[in-house]
C-alpha cells in the first residue's frame, strides 16, 4: 500500500519512561518532514473531534549501541533525513538546551538512544539492518 515505510529505532537499555519519550520526540521530527503523512481528523459517534493521525504505520525496533551507530552511519551514507536523539538530550529541559547539546557531537562519538527515518522501503530496511522489533 506504501512505498515508503517509517522506522523508529531505540537503543535497546532504556528505560520505558525513555523509550516512550525518545519515540514521542522523534516522530514529531518525521511527521514535521513530512506533513504528508497526516491523515483527516477524527470524528466518535458522539460527533467529539479527534487530532489527526498518521495514515501510514510505523515500524517500533530496538538495536544495541553498536547497532544503534551502524544505523546512524547508514542513514547519513545514504543521505536520508532522519529525526536523532542522543543520551545528552535526557538531561536537558528545553529545545535550545537539545540543540545545544547536541550540537556538541559529531557521529563517530554521539550515543544515539533513537533514530526515525522515512524512505522508500527497501533503504529503510538496509538502514535498519540488525535492529530487531521492540518488545
């Protein structure tokens, strides 16, 4: 039904609190990319309006930090846009102070705790090659 398919891959010792949110930061990154993928807003019996969802499903997977880089270098190879959180950013409380940190590492030496990308699905699926489905 798609050509592309959505990924989000987490580093696979976070906490649940850190996965739910590293998840939540990252697809505000794809869907601000590509706004495209909101769908219409929905509508309960009751007549309650809804905030649109995306139309297209996301893929949830987990990956160890070695993983977690070679997915990182991957995306970057192939020049796919991609949403990134690094470990720094947990301790930071606003957007300046994220991109403040961040700005701080390059790829060889961030630690990516979560990686999201939208492409055409078989450049997802190399990208995310060795990430496994989260559980």
């Amino acid at each position: 039904m798609f050509d592309t398919k959505i990924a989000v891959v987490l580093r696979n010792n976070l906490a649940g609190w850190q996965k739910l949110n590293v998840t939540a930061f990252l697809m505000t990154g794809i869907a601000g990319r590509h706004p495209e993928i909101i769908g219409e807003a929905y509508r309960d019996r009751a007549g309650n309006l809804y905030n649109p969802l995306s139309i297209q499903p996301i893929i949830v997977l987990s990956a160890d930090e070695a993983t977690m880089s070679a997915v990182h270098r991957r995306a970057l190879d192939r020049d796919i846009a991609s949403s990134l959180f690094i470990e720094e950013m947990f301790a930071t409380g606003y957007d300046a102070a994220n991109r403040a940190v961040f700005a701080e590492f390059a790829p060889e030496d961030a630690k990516v705790v979560g990686i999201a990308l939208r492409a055409e699905k078989k450049i997802v699926d190399k990208i995310t090659k060795g990430a496994t489905m989260q559980h």
